[in-house]
C-alpha cells in the first residue's frame, strides 16, 4: 500500500473528512470529529491509528512493522509502516479498528447523520 492507496482507501469511509491541522507534512483522517489516522506526507511509508491497548501489544508483539504509537499516546495509538511484510488487507484491517473504535465513541446522533449520509 502507498500513500495514494490509504488516501483512497480512508476516504471511502462514511463520513471521513482529511486536512492538515498539524501543518502542510501532517495529512489526517477523522470521523465525526476525531481522528482515526494520522500519515507524514514526506515520508509516506507510515501511518498512526488508533488500537485497542490489548490488540496494540499482540500486534506490536507479531509485526516489526508496527511499533508504538510515534507522538501519540502509545497504550492506544500504533505506528504502521506500510513497506514491510505486512499486506494489504492488514493494513486495511487496522485502518478499520481504528475508524470503528473513533465512530463508537461518537455519541448516538453522531452515528446516525453519519450512518445517513450517501
């Protein structure tokens, strides 16, 4: 996967906006509000989400492509690097407990306008 392919493959999520709030080298991912993916555009060959602090220790444990969060709070964010082992449909599973985990933390109503739209 490259940065191109994560783009595309967060913003076909229901309800996913992107920008740059942390300047022009951050690109982040957020529903509702919060973020569920953060990626440097100059290196391009990782990305942060948000895990589940079990899940984040075993996939830490089974993957040298995922390390503790960088500059994130490391018992719930990983850092995911793209150019190693780790295939697609991993990564994509990761993106997607990261976009669950952020949406079921969105109150009720925020769920639904996003459930709602096209």
């Amino acid at each position: 996967m490259n940065i191109e392919e994560l783009r595309d493959y967060c913003l076909q999520k229901r309800g996913v906006t992107e920008g740059l709030p942390f300047g022009e080298n951050t690109l982040v991912f957020k529903v509702g509000g919060k973020i569920f993916l953060l990626t440097g555009l100059e290196d391009g060959n990782r990305f942060n989400v948000k895990c589940d602090p079990e899940l984040a220790v075993e996939l830490r444990e089974r993957h040298n492509e995922v390390k503790p969060g960088y500059h994130m709070n490391k018992v719930h964010w990983n850092t995911v690097y793209m150019d190693g082992a780790l295939t697609a449909k991993q990564l994509c599973q990761m993106i997607d407990h990261s976009y669950n985990l952020i949406f079921k933390s969105l109150s009720k109503q925020s769920q639904a306008e996003i459930l709602a739209l096209d």
